[in-house]
C-alpha cells in the first residue's frame, strides 16, 4: 500500500468516527497528504517507519501545528520547534496525522479531563478511552492511526492502552528524550509508543528510543535490539501477590485473565516466581505527592501573562496570577497544582513531599528485591475495566484509585508493557502489565510478544 | 552609643564570564534589543529542558578554589519557586541544600580572616521595566550563569565590608571567574547587618540590605543602617527582621518588605537536572594552573620593589591595572616602585578628573612608564610632567597612548644648561638681597625659595636639581 492509500484510509476513518470518538484535537490533512505524496515519489521506503501513519499526543510539540496539553491555558500556541521524538519519527519516514486529546497536562486517566471534549472508546462509546493518553489510544482503536505517541507519568500509555485492547510501552525513564514535552511531572514523564500490537510498538520504540544532548536526564546506554521469540524456556516471570492476589478492589474478571496470561507463558517455558512488593499500597499516596509537587513548579509558567487569557483589570499582581490560572485551568489541574504547592511548602515539606521521595526509594527497592529472583513482573494493567464516562470524575480519589498497578514502575523508572490478553464477558478488553528491569525494553517486548500471540495468534 | 557593636555578613553575586547562558547555548552579553539573546529554554517554553554548561561548573570551582573553599563532589540543583513576570518559568534554577563550595575564607588585608559559608550555582532572571504604559519585561539576562558566595557574618565595621568585597572581587577578576563591574551589576552585594551590646554573644535581629552597586554605597549603607539599628534600640523599641533597600540619593535604607511577607520558595531539587557529580581527576587539574591572587601579589610587590602597603595594595586590587602593571615594569623592574606611585598618585588623578576608559589606559601603560622614567631622571620637571599628564588626558580626541606622546612632544625637553640658567640664577639673586643675606647668615632652607623664584622665571621648565647645584655654588662661594 502506497504511503497516500495509507493516509486517506486513516483520514477517511477519522471523517467517519471522529465526530464521535474525538480523538484528535487537530488533524493536519493537508500536512499527511503532502508527506505522503513526497514519500511515495522520492522515498526508496527503506526507513523504518516509511508511510506509516502515527498520531501525536498534544502534549508534544510538532513545529507549526498547535500545543494545548489539553488545556484551554496554551489554546493557540504554537511552537517554532519539534520535540526530539517528533524529529526522530520524522527522519525515520512516519506520516503525521495529528495531535491527539488528552486529559489536560496529562493529568487524569479517562481524557474525560481534557480541557477541550472528552474522548470515547471507539469500542464502546458509552466508556471512557483510558488516560492520560486517550486520544492516542482512541485513534489507534478505531483505525485512525497506525501508531501513536503517548506520555505516561503514572500510567497514562498502558492504562489506555489496556482500555483500547491495544499495546503500549512506557520505557526506562531517560530512555527517550523528553525535549519538546510539555512537562507534567519531570522525574516520571517518559514518551512511548501505543500500537495494536507489541511488534509494531517494539517498531517505533526503537527509532524514539536514545540520548538526546537537549534533555540532561536522557540515558547514554545503548539501545538493545529486539531478539523475538517463540518459546521462553528459563525465563523467571514473578507474580507480585499485591498486584493479583491480594490486590484490592481487582476485577475478578481481570484477575482470572491474568492468572490465564500466566498459564499461557508457563506454557511456553517460563517458570512462575511468587514476589512480594511490599510497599505498592503506599505507591498512589507517594505517587499523587511526588508528581503533583513537580507539576506544581512544572504549570507555574502557565501566569496569564505569556498563555491564556489574561484576567482583565487585575488590582494587583497577584490578582491577575489568581484570575487568570482560575479562568484557564481545569479543576483537577488546579487541585494538583494545589495539592503539590501544600506538598512543598515550609513545615509540611517534610511530612508530605520528602517522605514521598522516601517512600518512592522503598518502592524502587522493592523492584531490585525482586530482580533477585525474577527477570520480568506480570500482573494486570488496570484492576478495572473501561469506565463509564462520568461514572468517576466526582470522586478524584477513586479514580487516583486506578493507578494502583502503573504507578509502581514509574516511581522505580522501570519500562512496563501493556499488552492485551483478551477481552471479559462484556468484550471490555483487559491488559496485562509486564515490568522489566532498568534498560530492559527488549526483554519485554519479546515476553509481550510471546503473550499477545498466546490470546491472538494473528497479533504478528 | 558605643557600647554595641555590627554583625555583618555579605551575600554576593558574580556574573560569571561565560560566553553562554548556563542552561542554554544563548549569549551571554549587555545591551541589544530587547528579548533578543533568547530561546525556548531561558523563554521556559512549554517542553524546553534545561541543559548545564561546562564552563559555568568549571568557573565556580576556581571561585571556590580561590576561597579555599571545600568543592563539592556533588552538588543538586533546585528550583526556587516564586511568581514574577521577568522569571518565566516561575521558578529560578538555584542550588539549596547541597550547593557546589562550601567552607570557604578570605583574608583582608590587616590579617584578620572572615569566613565563607558556600558559594552556590544560579540562574539570573530577566529584567522588569516599570513605566506608565505599564511593565515592560525583557529577558535577555534570564539565565545569564551565575555564583552567590555567601559570607559569615565575621564582619564588624562597614569598613571590614569593603575590604571584604574588595578582597573576593580582587581574586574573581584574577580567576577570570567575573568582571567584577558592580556599576553594571556583572557583580552585586546585599548586606545581613544587626548590632548586639558589646559582651553579647547572641545575635540580634537581622536586616537585609539590597540595592547597593559601588563599594561607595556598601560602605554608607551599613554606617547609616548601623546607626538606624542603634537608634531603634536606644529608642527602646525592636529592630523589625526586614529587607531594606538602600538609595544613595536618600542617603537611607527604606523598607521593602518584613518577614511576615517573605515568601515560602518551596525548594526542591530540579528534576530536569541530575546531580552535578564532578570527578576527582578533573578536579585536580583545576586546581593546577591558578594564577597569583591579590594577597600574594600584594607581598610580593613590598618585598620584590618594595612598595609601600598602601601602594601595593592599591595596585593589586584591580586585576586588570597590576597586570598591565606588570607587563610595563618586565624590563625595568628598578622603576617599579616609583611607577606604581606615580599611576597611584598623579595617574589616578587624572582618571578621576577626565573619565578615559580602562582599555585605553592598559594600552598606554608603556608611555606612562617612559614618562614617569624621564620625570625620575630629571628630563621632566614636576611641572612639566603635571601640564604633559593634563594635556594628555584631556586630549580626547586622541587615544590615550598618542595623546600622550603629542603632548611629551610639546612639553619639550627641560632646560638644565648652566648657560641658559646663570643668568636667570643671577638676577633673582639681585632681585633679593635681603634673602641672599638671611641665607649666608645660616638660614639655608631659603634655597627653595630662590629654586622657586629661578622656576617661575623659566615656566617651570627647568631641571630643579641643576638649579639648585647652581645656587649652591654661587651662595656658598
């Protein structure tokens, strides 16, 4: 299929579903089409991502087209500069299609907290897509894109990718730059790619991944290939009874599931070792602290003067800070900007955000207890399955409740993988996360492999 | 009131002489269009990452190398949160609980040491102009690299202050680290001054002055707030925890803002940035080529030519002038002690008068040394030298070294002929016998009288000595 054919199929799916799924927040038609008329006519089409459509998350920075993060605050901003991942895809052949829906700087897991629409599951419209990444998530779901980009901070590309049936990988953090990312919180944001299958994320993985001289938190390890396989004799996958067993508010439904994921890769060789990671019920409380403290440095840029509507009149100075952060900032993004505000300031610093960052230590060594005597971790993604929109956004603690099982490997900085291992009674897709070691992408990816295939044999 | 006594600690802030900004490959200059030298980093676009300079690191380890500081293997970047329109990603880079020196000294020139607590790593912010037509913000200083060195409260008198900021800015300008210009804010001082009764070892209530920019208003800043303080106390009332602002038109420091209104900066360490981890191998090369500091080269400059202290220490505390210094007096080490006199004494006079800029006089120093050579052999009279000098510097429209070979052309050559100045010699001789008289009956210090008399005759021209051997030989006859 020419590069053209592949973009028209992708826009003419986005013209017939997107009115309703609102995935994208803006469509570059003219740009895709274009590219795709040069790759087609001077491209030989040996780059690794020749043709191939991918979709961007609107908190990354393509050159010209529009930045929100989801916030009405970057409504009309533009950056003159792509993010080292766009430029990645760009010399690597990819077609972009457009900047994808978000909850607003990333915050939220549902897209419901997008500061433009909310986005719904092409699978079911009456769900939410999952978040951060939703509108990345959404756009692969229903064949918009081939491939997406997502940021997961503390969940934000497995979850949606688990609630689309969808694989998504958040890498190592520093694996992938971070340059051009609108910052949510800095020490957990990392890119990663969301695609229909493992092979295919493995494919934009490995142009994202690599140092960057312009993010100083960017890794220098080389970037290991990826070894496919079909049987995992030897490998020792352990089972974190936290995260299955004894795990609170778990779906049965998704528990069974992953006790069959296991099976599945018992059968192929692997041997089954039970863990403990005796910290993850601290893992949110740590988590909400840690990343809202950052984000509330992160969004103090965002004043009123430079972006958003500035308040008019203001008395003082302060007042138009306070009105025009107000005006153009969401309700949950105001309540973590608080929130992290109240984590960092004299007299509480050290009962809130200093005790996260040891807490967050006790997680991370929790994983290096484990690495003792296992290679990967495998346990659900979600303990629910997509929600109903609206189901959740009054209770924000509940849905802080959802990311049990992702915020643990951010927190440590581990890769993990969200790969789809069926679907329940309702067809409600169910993920399963795979945790890897420190650099240990293609340990993953191979095992995910191996797992997608196990549930979907046509998932190559 | 004398029975209390200053507590004075100096936090000071040097622009370090980098080429580019500290997280960015923008310029580092003065001047230009507004909002001219920026990029998406030191703008705080959204997705813009800090990334650190060498040469900033590099420069910071020979500031705290020059005040035996104790440098840090590693030190963390944090970030100071605070709103302001000319800081644009609403915090500042800094570094808090582990900054890069620590445990420093310096010396002053009457022996006594003060302290150094650290010397920390920053980014400068922007600039605000209030007008009527509202604030205008340009941030071509934002990120412009810089060190804050912060001082113990060791020192006593505002005296000891600026002998202090004398002596720090002396070895930042040898260690090439900042250009110490205080009038264009390269280097800024505030003050922590409180008083205490004398024999009281707790401290009293500490007030920050800012908004000083020459060594002048340090100095006349801590004399006024240290008789404020005074006065408070002997007015029974408190002195407030403040920070005050110090204008030099007021002649007073005004409050700008108390405790109650500091704000809470919230640090934490900057996630963007990992912990600056220097290695030991680097570190010892960086201690290895440290030129001489002032406190040496004042030393040396007594033992070596013996100049007096008041000279030698003048000479050495600006860099730039002891270098040129040494350069010109290579070859004629022997004049050293006069020439150091002569830039101290009839040099420096003139600069005060007619404003020449440094550059031009490093570039003169040459001619300087050959006139003030001529002077000391006689081919110049004081006079002469004095209307050479005059001529010279207010000689704009020449550069300092032409103007002062035109006027050495003009001023000529002094008379010291016997046949030129016998007959002058024996007419002032004539013109007052009585003298001549007074003279012959014992009162010989009249001889400057009649030198002076013979000067005046020939418009200062004359070789004094010559003169003076003259009258010797016809007076003692």
């Amino acid at each position: 299929m020419t590069a053209t054919a592949h973009v028209e199929a992708c826009l003419a799916q986005i013209a017939a579903r997107d009115g309703e799924v609102a995935a994208f927040l803006h469509v570059d038609a003219a740009g895709a089409r274009q590219r795709a008329a040069w790759l087609d006519a001077r491209a030989d089409g040996s780059a690794p991502l020749h043709g191939l459509t991918i979709a961007v998350k609107d908190n990354i920075a393509v050159a010209g087209q529009p930045l929100t993060a989801g916030s009405r605050m970057l409504a009309g901003y533009v950056p003159a500069r792509d993010a080292t991942v766009v430029t990645r895809l760009l010399a690597a052949g990819a077609v972009l299609i457009g900047k994808t829906n978000l909850d607003e700087f990333g915050m939220g897991s549902s897209t419901e907290l997008s500061g433009f629409a909310p986005t719904r599951n092409p699978l079911d419209l009456a769900r939410v897509p999952g978040g951060s990444s939703g509108g990345s998530a959404a756009a692969i779901a229903a064949d918009m894109a081939w491939a997406a980009l997502g940021t997961d901070t503390g969940g934000s590309i497995r979850q949606p990718a688990a609630f689309c049936g969808l694989a998504g990988l958040k890498p190592t953090y520093g694996r992938v730059s971070r340059s051009g990312v609108v910052a949510y919180a800095s020490s957990l944001d990392q890119v990663g790619p969301l695609a229909k299958t493992v092979r295919d994320v493995a494919r934009v993985y490995a142009v994202l991944a690599g140092h960057d001289a312009l993010d100083a938190t960017s890794a220098v390890q080389p970037v290991q290939p990826v070894q496919w396989r079909d049987d995992l004799a030897g490998l020792r996958v352990g089972v974190a009874r936290e995260h299955l067993d004894d795990a609170v508010g778990l779906d049965s439904q998704i528990q069974a599931r992953i006790h069959a994921a296991l099976d599945a890769l018992r059968a192929r060789g692997a041997v089954l070792v039970p863990i403990s990671l005796p910290h993850t019920r601290h893992g949110i409380a740590a988590y909400y602290l840690v990343a809202t403290a950052e984000a509330s440095a992160n969004l103090s840029r965002y004043d009123g003067l430079r972006y958003g509507a500035r308040a008019p009149n203001p008395a003082t100075l302060d007042a138009l800070y306070t009105h025009s952060r107000a005006a153009s900032l969401g309700r949950e993004v105001q309540r973590r900007i608080l929130l992290g505000t109240f984590a960092l300031s004299a007299g509480f610093q050290d009962a809130f955000y200093q005790k996260a960052c040891r807490v967050r230590r006790k997680i991370a060594e929790d994983f290096q207890t484990a690495w003792r005597s296992c290679d990967v971790l495998l346990g659900p993604t979600s303990p629910v399955p997509p929600w109903l929109l609206g189901q959740m956004t009054a209770d924000p603690l509940a849905m802080y409740l959802m990311d049990a099982f992702t915020v643990g490997p951010s927190l440590a900085g581990l890769p993990a993988l969200s790969v789809p291992v069926g679907v329940d009674a309702q067809q409600l897709p169910i993920g399963a996360q795979l945790v890897g070691q420190p650099f240990q992408e293609a340990m993953i990816l191979a095992v995910g492999d191996v797992l997608q295939r196990a549930f979907a044999p046509e998932a190559t | 009131m004398s029975a209390f006594e200053a507590i004075i600690g100096l936090e000071v802030h040097a622009q370090l002489l980098t080429r580019t900004k500290i997280f960015c490959g923008c310029a580092v200059a003065v001047g230009g269009p507004p909002n001219a030298r920026t990029c998406p980093v030191c703008l705080g676009l959204p997705g813009a990452l800090p990334v650190l300079n060498a040469e900033v690191v590099r420069l910071a380890v020979r500031a705290g190398l020059g005040t035996q500081c104790a440098i840090q293997r590693m030190s963390v970047f944090a970030r100071k949160n605070y709103f302001y329109p000319d800081l644009p990603k609403g915090y500042q880079i800094t570094q808090a609980e582990l900054p890069i020196c620590l445990d420093g000294q310096l010396t002053l020139d009457d022996g006594k040491v003060a302290r150094i607590q650290r010397i920390h790593l920053e980014e400068d912010a922007g600039k605000s102009s209030h007008g009527d037509a509202g604030t205008r913000v340009d941030l071509n200083r934002a990120g412009t690299p810089l060190i804050e060195i912060v001082g113990h409260p060791d020192l006593r008198t505002a005296d000891e202050a600026v002998a202090y900021l004398r002596e720090l800015r002396g070895i930042l300008m040898t260690l090439g680290v900042c250009d110490g210009n205080m009038e264009e804010g390269s280097l800024r001082c505030d003050a922590n001054v409180s008083v205490r009764p004398v024999g009281q070892t707790a401290l009293g209530t500490r007030v920050e002055i800012k908004n000083m920019n020459s060594f002048r208003s340090v100095r006349e800043a801590i004399v006024y707030e240290v008789d404020r303080q005074v006065g408070v106390i002997a007015d029974g009332e408190r002195v407030r925890q403040e920070t005050r602002l110090w204008s030099m038109d007021l002649a007073r420091t005004e409050s700008m803002r108390s405790k109650e209104e500091a704000a809470d900066y919230r640090y934490f360490p900057d996630p963007d940035l990992p912990p600056l981890q220097l290695d030991d191998a680097w570190l010892d090369a960086q201690s290895v080529d440290l030129p001489e500091l002032p406190a040496a080269r004042k030393i040396r400059y007594q033992q070596e030519f013996s100049l007096e202290t008041r000279t030698s220490n003048w000479l050495a505390e600006e860099p730039p002038r002891a270098d040129a210094f040494d350069r010109a007096i290579a070859d004629s080490p022997a004049l050293a002690a006069a020439f150091a006199a002569f830039l101290m004494t009839q040099v420096q006079a003139q600069l005060q008068r007619h404003e020449r800029p440094w550059p031009e006089l490093a570039a003169a120093m040459a001619d300087l040394l050959r006139i003030c050579g001529k002077w000391r052999a006689g081919q110049l009279s004081n006079q002469m030298l004095a209307e050479l000098l005059q001529l010279a510097f207010a000689d704009t429209a020449r550069g300092l070294a032409d103007a002062l070979a035109h006027a050495e052309a003009q001023a000529g050559a002094v008379v010291r002929d016997d046949g030129v100045l016998e007959p002058v010699v024996d007419a002032v001789l004539a013109k007052f016998p009585s003298e001549v008289a007074k003279y012959r009956a014992g009162q010989k210090q009249l001889s400057g009288f009649f030198v002076g008399q013979v000067m005046r005759q020939l418009a200062g021209k004359a070789d004094a000595k010559a003169i003076s051997a003259l009258l010797t030989r016809k007076l003692d006859a």
